[in-house]
C-alpha cells in the first residue's frame, strides 16, 4: 500500500530535484513528510498534519501545506461532490474558482486534482489540492498560496508548484 500510495504522489507532484537544505520529518498516524527546516509545523483543526513557509523565505506569497483524513469512509465521487461545493460556497474563500479538475488513477488507487483560485482575507490565493482514495477514506493534501505581494505572481500556479513539488513528493503513507 506503501508504494502504491507513494507512486500516485509522485506522479501528481513530481520533482527530480534533492533539497539543497537540512530537512524536518513529520510522522503522524502513519503519514510522514519532509520539509524544510525553517518551515514550521502548526496546528489547524481537521488537519492531520499542517506545516508553513517561514516569513523570511516569502517571494510575495506565504505557502502553506495541509494534510487531512476523512473521519468516516466515503467515495472519491461523494467526497468530491462535497468538497467542490464546499469551495464554491464558503465563508473562508470568496470568488472560488476550480481552474482545472483532473481525475488520477494508479492501479487500483483512485484520485481527483484541482487546480484553484479564491480570495481570502482579501489576499488572493491559489491551491492545489489532491484527494485519493485510501482504504475506505479519502485523503486530501492541500498546498496554499497566499499572495502578500501579488504583483509579485508570474504565472498561475507555477510558483506554488515550483515551491511545493519537493515537499510534496515526500508524503509516505504506511
């Protein structure tokens, strides 16, 4: 299941690159991930494990990543149904967009990718959130940015990638 589980991240949030810093591993629950040592590990509701971008790393936007695990079982296509309603009709995130919605598969493994943009706090954000099915349950590996500076934004998407793709790669799940 391991493997199985580690490939489907992978291919969803590739990188061929090797961290050129010291690194912090989580484990929790059988979940682990590995990031940088100046992100910090913190604690948000529903999430199992939640880790942020120091400010002193900031190019304009702060990054947040965040690991959560349906309670009850559930399917990948009423989790989804859920979660786009959810996006579309929040308090948190106003004006949410899903910009692109891609269904994943390895073996018998089944996952949905998003591709989002909202406004929150006034701040404009951008996310990539991927749910896989997992035993019964649905895990949802959300990774946020929140734009400070978005004069400072280049293309969508692709400063969120480009800085989450290593982190996210190392997601094990036992």
């Amino acid at each position: 299941m391991r493997f199985i589980t580690s490939i489907l991240i992978v291919l969803v949030f590739s990188s061929s690159i090797v961290f050129s810093q010291e690194l912090t591993t989580v484990n929790r629950n059988g979940f682990s991930i590995e990031f940088p040592s100046n992100w910090q590990e913190k604690k948000m509701p529903g999430n199992l494990i939640y880790i942020m971008e120091s400010n002193n790393e900031s190019e304009g936007f702060i990054i947040t990543i965040g690991l959560q695990i349906t309670k009850n079982k559930q399917t990948l296509e009423a989790f989804t149904k859920e979660y786009e309603n959810d996006l579309l009709n929040n308090n948190t995130y106003k004006d949410c967009k899903i910009k692109l919605k891609k269904e994943v598969q390895s073996d018998d493994k089944k996952g949905m990718r998003y591709f989002c943009t909202a406004t929150a706090a006034h701040l404009p954000i951008e996310f990539i959130s991927f749910a896989l099915e997992y035993d019964g349950k649905i895990i949802l590996t959300t990774a946020t940015a929140f734009w400070s500076d978005p004069s400072k934004k280049t293309q969508d998407f692709i400063q969120l990638f480009n800085k989450t793709k290593k982190i996210l790669s190392s997601i094990k799940v036992e």
